[in-house]
C-alpha cells in the first residue's frame, strides 16, 4: 500500500522514498525506522529552504534531486496515514 501512495504522489508531481533502517528499541532489541525523505528538484530546494540553499553546494553538478527527511517512525501504519494526509493535501 505504502508504494501506492509513493507511485500516486509521483504522478501529482512529488517525489517521495522510504527508507527502513534497524535501529535498537528503548528494551534493548532492534526494531525497524521508517524515514519518509521527500525528494526536491533545484528550483523547489531553493523556494522551500532558501537558508539552505547555496548555490553550488547544495548540489553537485548532475545531481537532479536533493533529498530531505519529513517524517519517521518505528510503525509503519502511521508512516501510511502520514502519506495519505500528504496525498489528500496536507503537505
């Protein structure tokens, strides 16, 4: 379901990827993050983050997309409805 609303947000015009790492729980067991990264072109790196933005640091030559963290979490029903509330229109 996550990669539906991922493949849905694409063809909106925003790009966005999750990434699953293993991290240690606070009762010393690992467990799965869920980081959702949204994915910005130049032009919208610029008008989002302009503090941020440096031309010719922020990104390389080539580079198309520079990739932000908007959202993690350890569940994954709730890294779904936050995609479902970014879907719908509460970016």
């Amino acid at each position: 379901m996550i990669k539906k609303l991922l493949k849905a947000l694409q063809m909106n015009g925003r790009r966005y990827v999750v990434d699953v790492r293993q991290s240690w729980s606070k009762y010393d067991k690992p467990c799965k993050v869920y980081i959702v990264n949204r994915m910005y072109t130049e032009e919208e790196y610029k008008l989002t983050f302009p503090h941020k933005y440096k031309k010719g640091k922020t990104f390389k030559q080539g580079q198309l997309y520079k990739k932000e963290s908007e959202y993690s979490s350890t569940k994954q029903h709730e890294v779904l409805l936050f995609l479902v509330k970014t879907y719908k229109g509460g970016d």
